[in-house]
C-alpha cells in the first residue's frame, strides 16, 4: 500500500505545479536538512567550547555524519549555517567576510567539502543593519550579498528581519529575490519576513521566498512545540492556503535528539511537521543523537508525508476538549494522512472515537488505515461509523490509508502516530 503511495504521484505533480509563486525550481516539496540555530546558539569561544562552536569544523562534522548516519539517504541534504558565522566587519570591498578563527578555510571551502558529499550548504543573512546576533547585515549590500553567497555556492539562504522597521519589510525581502536571482544561482530563498509583522500578505510571501518562518523561533521544550502547533491549528490569515510546491510555512527546526522532548514528544513533533508539510530541518548534535530519535527522524512513512507531492499543507479539522484532528490530502488523489493529537497531560489514555465526519473525509466507499510509522494496517473507517481508538498523553495517532468506518476493536496507540487512509 505504501508503495503505491510514493510512486503514483508524479503526474499529479506536474500537472499541479507552481502558477504564482517564486519559481525558482527549488523547494518543490519541504526541503530537508540540518540547521544550526536551536542547538548551537551563536556559541563563538572556541577555546572553551572547541565542539559545539560556529566552526567550520562543526558544519564538517554535521555533513559528515549526515552520510554515515543514513540522512543523506532519507533526504536531508542542506547543511544550514545559521547567525554568528561571519566576521564583525565587511573586507575592505564591503564584501561579507567569515570570521577567520572559526572558518579558516572560508566557506567557498566549505561549500566544496559539503558539495563534495552530494549534500547542499546553506547560509544567513538579515534584510535589516545587523542580524540577530550583532553582525552585519545585508541593508544596503543586498545586491553585493547575493553575488558574494552565490560566488562561494550557496544554496540556500535564511534572511532574518532583526534590525530593520517593519515598513521595510514588505519592500526588501522580494528585493534580495531579485538579486538572487540576477546571480543566476539557484538559491533557496528562505524569508522571515511574516514572523516580524502582525498581518502579513502571505500570497506577497509567496511570490518572492521558497519557505517563510510565521512565528517565534523554537525552543528545546514540549510547551513550545505545543505552541507551534495551536498557532498552526488557528491558520489565522488562512496562510496554510498559500503552501504548495516552491513555498512552505514553516514552523521551524526540528529538536528531535536534543534535551526537552520525551521520545513520544519527538514523535509528536515528526508527525505533525510531517502532516504541516513543514521543512524538516533538524537541529541537534549529529555526533551524539539516539539511536531511537535517528529512526523517528528517518522514518519513512512520516517522510513521505511530509515529502507528498502535492505539498499540501494540513490542517486543523475539528477538535474534541484536548484531542486535536488534523489532515492533509496526499497522492494519489481522495487520499489523506490524519493525525489525532492529544495534548492532554491528565496521564491516562483516551478513548477517541473517529469517524470521517470529524476528519472532513468523506467518501462513502470508506478508508483503509495504516500507522504510518509502522506501515500496520488498522482496519477501515467510513464516515458515519466511530472507529475507536486510544491515545495517550502528549500523542498523536497518525494515519494514512483510504478509510472506511468498519467498526474496530479500540486499538492503544503509542503516542506519536500518524496514519495514512487509501480510499477503498
Ligand atoms: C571529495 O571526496 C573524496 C572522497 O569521497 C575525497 O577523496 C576528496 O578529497 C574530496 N574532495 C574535496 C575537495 O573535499
Ligand atoms: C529567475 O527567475 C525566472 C523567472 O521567474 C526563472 O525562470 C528562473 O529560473 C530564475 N532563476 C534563478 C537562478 O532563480
Ligand atoms: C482558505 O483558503 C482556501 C484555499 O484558497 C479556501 O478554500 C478556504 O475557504 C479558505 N479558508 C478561510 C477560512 O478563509
Ligand atoms: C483495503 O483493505 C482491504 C481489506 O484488507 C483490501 O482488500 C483492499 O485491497 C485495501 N484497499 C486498498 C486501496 O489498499
């Protein structure tokens, strides 16, 4: 069954296409890699932190355990550096310069090393006078910051909003789309351009940036995930519309391997970034990550999800006191993943009864089910018959199969699952 899910799907694809976003050719489904924000901060003393600094070496280290960890084979293919890698002046030609302790080699250098490795390297900038962290920023030099990126191979940049007034904004960010462009370098435009406004014009987003941040940046914390999630689950502005394939929302990092998520909290996480079509970039030490969370982070079902060709973004269905439906449509055509969160903290299970009805599937023909976790098969639901099921705290029951609603034993479901339903 499963098969067929990833294979059908390329017509639909082309025939979908991009008719008014950025086209750039990238980002044609949630692009996938690593980033170093959540996990390593803008650390900058080498001599006291000589592993966890913005180095060239940590970006090495990541690229190289991204192959021999099997990410490379999953997908995960940017390598991202983020704030904190450059040095606190431009050269003597106004040009963008790392800082030369921690990148001796320069990051025309790195780029080699992770090109060399079939993986893509990604870098940061800020539209405003300074990024985030205090170095400099691209107001001014956006046209000299694009060439400069696309003469080192780049191929992806984060543009953050930190230093600048909001009226710029709007203005700005399609501004460096254009100077990208004019490189004649494909370079995945990733912009935080909503993140700094209380309304922003997604469909304008759109226009001009392959993947946009829309909220405040992750932290290592079950509550900030949750976060995320309602502030995806209210949709406000309608901005789920605007996703498709070239331009995702995205709910930032992954945290996954790090400190503050039990392993059914990282489950959570996987489902629902897989079910919001988000990018999956990871941050967290590829050196020292669990076996467990490495498997969660490769898990196929949860990745052709969020890889699906349609790039749909799903969305919040309906919700019952704590327990949250979500669904998004994936190929072939009548079909969805689903997800039943449950953001209780009450320690016990909960019976769920499920129908279509209250995941807006509804085809009379019915669904199968799968846990696409584990690519078991559940049964059938239809829309107007309750399919028990149980979900514990802090989880998500996550599915993909076409569903019909044949009445089923009450099944207990680990936390942290998604399903696929394949119309009958
Ligand atoms: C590229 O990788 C090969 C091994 O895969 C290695 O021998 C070669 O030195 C690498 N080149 C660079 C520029 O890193
Ligand atoms: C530049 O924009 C044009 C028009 O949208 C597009 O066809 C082309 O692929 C873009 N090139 C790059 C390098 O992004
Ligand atoms: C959101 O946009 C979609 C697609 O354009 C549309 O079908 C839907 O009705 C919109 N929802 C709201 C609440 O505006
Ligand atoms: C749905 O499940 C039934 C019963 O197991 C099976 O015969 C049928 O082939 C399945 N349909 C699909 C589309 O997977």
């Amino acid at each position: 069954m499963q098969g067929s899910v990833m294979i059908l799907p390329l017509v639909i694809l082309v025939i979908i296409g991009t008719i008014w976003g950025l086209d750039n050719g990238l980002a044609r489904t949630p692009p996938m890699g690593w980033m170093s924000w959540e996990r390593f901060r803008c650390i900058t003393d080498c001599d006291t932190y000589p592993k966890q600094s913005i180095s060239e070496q940590l970006y090495k280290d990541m690229a190289d355990q991204m192959v021999l960890e099997g990410f490379a084979a999953a997908g995960y293919e940017y390598v991202n550096i983020d704030d904190c890698w450059s040095a606190k002046e431009r050269d003597e030609n106004g040009r963008l310069q790392a800082d030369p302790k921690r990148f001796p080699s320069g990051i025309k250098a790195l780029a080699d090393y992770v090109h060399n490795k079939s993986l893509k390297l990604g870098i940061y900038g800020d539209f405003g006078t300074f990024t985030c962290g205090g170095y400099p920023g691209s107001k001014f030099y956006m046209q000299e910051d694009a060439e400069t990126f696309a003469s080192w191979g780049i191929d992806s940049l984060k543009l953050d909003g930190c230093y600048t007034s909001r009226g710029d904004i709007p203005v700005g960010y399609p501004i460096m789309e254009k100077f990208l462009n004019l490189t004649g370098r494909p370079i995945l435009y990733s912009c935080s351009w909503p993140a700094y406004l209380p309304n922003p014009d997604y469909e304008a987003i759109a226009k001009s940036c392959n993947i946009w941040r829309n909220y405040g940046d992750i932290q290592d914390s079950w509550s900030s995930v949750v976060s995320i999630i309602n502030f995806y689950g209210k949709d406000s502005g309608n901005f789920s519309s605007v996703a498709g394939p070239g331009q995702f929302n995205d709910p930032d990092m992954l945290i996954l391997g790090d400190f503050g998520l039990s392993y059914n909290q990282q489950q959570v996480q996987m489902a629902m970034w897989s079910i919001l079509a988000a990018p999956l970039l990871m941050s967290n030490d590829l050196r020292k990550i669990k076996r467990d969370s490495i498997a969660l982070l490769q898990n196929r079902g949860a990745i052709s999800i969020n890889q699906d060709p349609l790039g749909v973004q799903g969305r919040l269905i309906s919700t019952k006191g704590k327990i949250q439906f979500w669904s998004k449509p994936i190929t072939p055509k009548g079909n969805y993943a689903f997800a039943v969160l449950n953001l209780a903290d009450g320690g016990s299970e909960t019976l769920v009864p499920v129908n279509g009805v209250a995941l807006g599937i509804l085809d009379n023909r019915g669904y199968n089910i799968s846990d696409a976790f584990t690519n078991k098969y559940m049964g059938a639901i239809y829309p107007n018959k309750n399919l028990p099921l149980t979900v514990l705290p802090s989880g998500v029951f996550l599915d993909n199969d076409h569903w019909s609603l044949i009445a089923l034993a009450s099944q207990t479901m680990a936390t942290g699952h998604i399903f696929y339903l394949y119309l009958r």
